[in-house]
C-alpha cells in the first residue's frame, strides 16, 4: 500500500486547522496541526510534509518568513491561506515561492482541490519506460522535462516550483511566439487568476533568477504585451 501523502496544517485558529484536517483526513491524506511559525518550521524537519497550508498572520514569526525560510533549501509545495484580499500580499506569497494563495473564508471543498492539483504538479511521474513518449523540449544547454518535472541547465538540475517549470516549458514549446499576460494566466494559472497578471511577472523574475540569458536563447519581453521564448 502506498504511504499516505503528508499535509502540514499552519494556523494559529485551531478551529480552521481542525475542520481543514478533517476534510483532508477523509481524503486519505495524513495531517498534522500546528499554531504558530517557530512550530512549523520545527515541524517541518521533522514531519517532512509533501505539502504545506501556510496562514499569513501567525504569532511570533509570521507566514512569510516561514515561507522565506524553508524555500532557502526545499521546494516542497506551499499554499498561503491569508484573510487579506489585496493583490500586493499575492504577490509578495508569490514573489516568496508560494505555488498558490487561498484567501479566507474559503471553499473547504475546493482548497482539498487545490491540494489535489499542486501535488499532481509536484509528484514527478514515474521512470518512462523505454519507447515511451518524454513531454520534454529542449535548446543548447537546456532541457525541460514535464513527464518528469525537471530542469536542465548547463548540465545541472534546477530546481523550481511547478508553476515555474509549466510556465517555462510553455513559452519554450512555441520558440519566439509571443504570448500575453493574460493567455498565460489562463494556461498556467486558470480562470480564477484572470486579472492578476502580476502573477505573471512574478513567475518570470524568478525563472529569469534561475536560468540566465544564453547565446542561443532567451525569455523576451514583449514591452505592454507578454512574453516569448526568443531562439536566435
């Protein structure tokens, strides 16, 4: 039997820690509660979640720093949960490595969703079997894998959140056709990002952080409109 997949619960309202635990522990998963950010980065060591559901405003350290913390060396998936509706605390819990932001009150049904979707994008597929189709392109010193989830850069992997690596496949896959913010929040993100295209920007900085221009290639932008995947 497979091991049951790990969420790790942060919220100082137990309460809502409580209910999301029961609806995640119908679904099979295992969880664990804390209440404030010394304890999750605590716990974190020690429980070694597949997922994390992260609440903005905790006592002592609070969501972001949490945050900030633990993508110093993991990539393991976040979800910010946060009352706060401005955009500028989406994009900062983006900016952070957040893959998604839930704001409260919520669906519980559809944040198990999420949950769902994220770990589909994170959990790498298994080894493809010799003769199978690899969903992979690839460019001088580059190689993006999507059956796998991995990054190739001048040899070495690059590790980065499933956001980062569909929307970078996505551009690479159709080389120097220029796409707008908006068609790339609704390929990456869906329907309910329409809007925030910030989001977009976001993503970029960060893959622009890890993968720099090369001779042969690079991430445009296209100033007032989007961005394209420029192959020389």
């Amino acid at each position: 039997m497979a091991a049951k997949q790990k969420i790790l619960i942060v919220d100082d309202d137990n309460n809502i820690a409580e209910l999301i635990s029961l609806y995640l522990t119908k679904e099979c998963f295992e969880t664990r509660i804390v209440n404030d950010g010394e304890s999750a980065l605590t716990c974190f060591d020690s429980f070694k979640p597949n997922l994390i559901l992260l609440d903005l405003m905790l006592p002592g350290i609070d969501g972001y720093q949490v945050c900030r913390e633990i993508r110093a060396h993991s990539q393991t998936p976040i979800i910010m949960l946060s009352a706060k509706g401005e955009i500028f605390d989406k994009v900062l819990g983006l900016e952070l490595g957040a893959d998604d932001y839930m704001e409260k009150p919520f669906d519980t049904k559809e944040l198990v969703a999420r949950v769902k979707a994220v770990l589909r994008r994170y959990t790498p597929a298994p080894n493809t079997a010799a003769g199978e189709d690899v969903d992979k392109v690839e460019f001088p010193d580059l190689v993006i894998n999507r059956t796998n989830y991995s990054v190739i850069y001048n040899g070495h992997r690059v590790d980065m959140p499933p956001k980062e690596l569909e929307l970078l496949y996505f551009l690479a896959a159709s080389p120097n056709h220029v796409f707008t913010r908006e068609q790339l929040l609704d390929q990456i993100w869906g329907y309910e990002y329409i809007g925030d295209t910030r989001t977009v920007d976001v993503h970029i900085k960060r893959l622009r952080e890890k993968i720099k221009d090369n001779a042969h290639w690079r991430i445009a932008t296209i100033w007032s409109i989007g961005y394209k995947f420029e192959v020389h």
